[in-house]
C-alpha cells in the first residue's frame, strides 16, 4: 500500500499488506499476553459490504492489516483461534469474521458488555476512554471509505486508536467488576456473544423483503413490495451501492400501499433516481400488480396476545418487578438483564423457556 509523492511511492507505516510482512507479525501475536482488535467495512459505500481493515494491538504495538491486498489470512486467524480478544462492541466485528473468513475466536472480552454490567450509561468506546482514562479521541473519519486505498494519514491514525487503549481499558473495567463481583456476568455473556456469532444463516426469502411497515400492507401491496425489494436487491448488488441509496424502506412501503389502493406511486418515488432506475422500478411495481391474487403473499400470523391468562400477566408482572428491582440495587439498566420481549416470553412458560432465554447470572437474579 503507497502513497505517491512525486515519482517516489512512500508506504505507509503499519499496514500489513504482503504475505511477508504478515508471517512477520504472527510469532509476534503468539507471544503477545493479550490481543486487542477492530475492523472497518464499507457498508456504508458498498453491497454487499466488504471487510477492509484489520486493527490489532498488542504491548507497545498498533498494525493494521490489509484484508483486500489478496493476502491469505488464514494462518492470521489460526494465530488468533485460540486466544482471548480483547474487543468492543464485537457482535459486528464477529459477525463479518464469521461470514467472509469463516473465524469466531475462542473468546471475547467486549468492553462494551463489560461497561453495561457496570452500569455505564454512555458505553461508546470514546465515552468510555474519556471516563476511565481520560483519553480523549478524534472522532475522525467515521463514515469513510474503508475500500479505498492508500488509506489517508487520519484514516490510518483513526483506525488505530480504535485499538490502541482497548486493554488499559479492561484493567480499568476489569478491577470494578471485580469489586462488584460481576466479573463472571461478563464472561459468560461474551461466552454467549461469540456463540451467537458462530450460527450464520442465510436469510429467509420469505422473511427477508419484509421492512418494517410490510405488516401494514394488504396482500396485494405486500406483493408490490416484494418485487420492488427484488429490484432494488439487484440494483444494489450490479451497482455497488447499499440499498438505502436506492430505495428507503418507508419509500418501498409507500410505493407499495399507493399501488395496492390503485393510486399513483409518481409523487413517491425519489428524484435523485436516474431516468434507467425509475423505469427499472415501476416495472418492478407492474410486475407485482400483474400477478394474479393467488400468487400474493400471506400476511404472517399475528403474533399470540401478549397474555392468554390471568397467570400468564401475574407472571408478567413479577418478572419485572423482580427485574426492575435488582436493576435498581444494581445501578444497570433493566434490559441488561433482560428485556420486555424476553420477560413476555418467560410469563409464557418460565420453565420451558429460561434455560434457552436467560444466562446463569440472569436466571439468578430473576430466581422465578
């Protein structure tokens, strides 16, 4: 990776992006006492996104490593299979692993799960530097263009310090828990954190064009949707460009209850589209309005009321009063130990569903 100045191509410091320069960090990382680690992608520029930047700390030391130099990664992520990362916010960072490389590590320490536990109300990565380090960060380049190469200086510096104070951060939060006696509560829920990460699954075709607002929608609206979710999908893939470019969701759901009432869909659709996508799109609306009813979507079945019984709401309501409760004598937030929709579902069938639904540490505290 270079930058030209002049006729002379200058590398920039601490980007891995040769085979060589990779095989050289790895016995490095397997000596390391601890690793800390990010990544960057292009969601916001691409479709489907791509991983584009690696960062990795470790004592004394912040690289980043190039993912799209056509480099094997392979042996990288064999270094780091059986070792704790130290991360924040990893559910992303895990998931993007998971999904292009095939890699969940061995265990997570996520600080964001940590500062939860503790009561922390801002749990942003710079909030949280800023409050137990005093470490002030730039906010920097944060909706850039990951893909683009050479990364600029600020691009590079921004990246790094994603990773640079991630482990002074955990003895800060580490010592706390330990007062508290929560230091288990983090484990186990970063032991569910990467469990969670490791189930990939491809996403339901009948699910996936669902926006939000679809539920609203007749049958043959939910039609309409359907194929305009279809041609945006592929407008999106042969265009490189993320589905919120093309077509918002509350837009696609509009065109589509417009159609469905036989009313013009012309004073909805954006300006911004070209003469080509506009065309491609009210074909995509004709396409749907041609079908015949039987091919319709179905709604999906309305979810079961919220309580069938006068014990199910008893249930209900002393779950939250023992949730509410410890969320108190605790300084967390209620959701921390679960959340509205978990407790509806725990009123339904506590013994059923607690072991499924709840940690160690959730179901303790709860103790229905």
């Amino acid at each position: 990776m270079s930058r030209r100045r002049g006729s002379f191509a200058i590398r920039l410091r601490h980007v891995l992006d040769t085979q060589h320069k990779l095989e050289e960090l790895l016995p490095r990382l397997r000596h390391s006492p601890w690793l800390a680690i990010d990544t960057e992608a292009d969601s916001l520029h691409a479709y489907p996104e791509k991983l584009c930047l690696i960062q990795i700390s470790y004592p004394e030391h912040d690289v980043l490593v190039d993912p799209l130099a056509g480099i094997d990664l392979a042996p990288f992520f064999a270094e780091l299979s059986s070792r704790e990362l130290v991360m924040h916010g990893s559910d992303y960072d895990l998931r993007l692993f998971r999904r292009y490389h095939n890699f969940i590590p061995h265990a997570v320490f996520d600080t964001m799960i940590a500062s939860r536990l503790l009561g922390c109300r801002k749990f942003g990565l710079s909030d949280l530097l800023a409050e137990f380090l005093g470490v002030t960060l730039d906010k920097g380049p944060q909706k850039a263009n990951w893909a683009r190469r050479p990364l600029t200086e600020r691009m590079e510096s921004y990246a790094r310090n994603d990773t640079r104070h991630l482990y002074p951060l955990v003895d800060s939060l580490r010592a706390r828990l330990e007062e508290k006696g929560r230091l288990a509560w983090v484990k186990e829920s970063c032991a569910q954190l990467v469990r969670d990460c490791a189930h990939y699954e491809e996403a339901n075709p009948d699910l996936v064009w669902r926006v939000k607002g679809a539920s609203k929608l007749p049958r043959k609206g939910l039609a309409v949707l359907r194929e305009v979710w279809r041609w945006r999908e592929e407008e999106s893939i042969s265009h490189n460009r993320p589905p919120f470019f093309m077509l918002a969701h509350e837009v696609m759901t509009a065109v589509a209850d417009a159609a469905a009432h036989n009313h013009s869909c012309e004073p909805i659709i954006p300006r911004h589209l070209t003469p080509r996508r506009r065309e491609g799109l009210v074909n995509a609306i004709q396409r749907a309005l041609a079908l015949p009813s039987a091919e319709w979507p179905q709604p999906l079945p309305l979810p079961p009321r919220r309580y069938q019984t006068e014990a199910q709401k008893n249930r209900m309501e002393e779950l939250t009063r023992r949730r509410d409760h410890h969320a108190r004598e605790l300084d967390i937030d209620p959701t921390v130990i679960a959340s509205r929709a978990t407790l509806v579902e725990l009123a339904d069938d506590w013994d059923a569903k607690h072991g499924r639904l709840l940690l160690r540490w959730q179901r303790d505290l709860l103790n229905f």
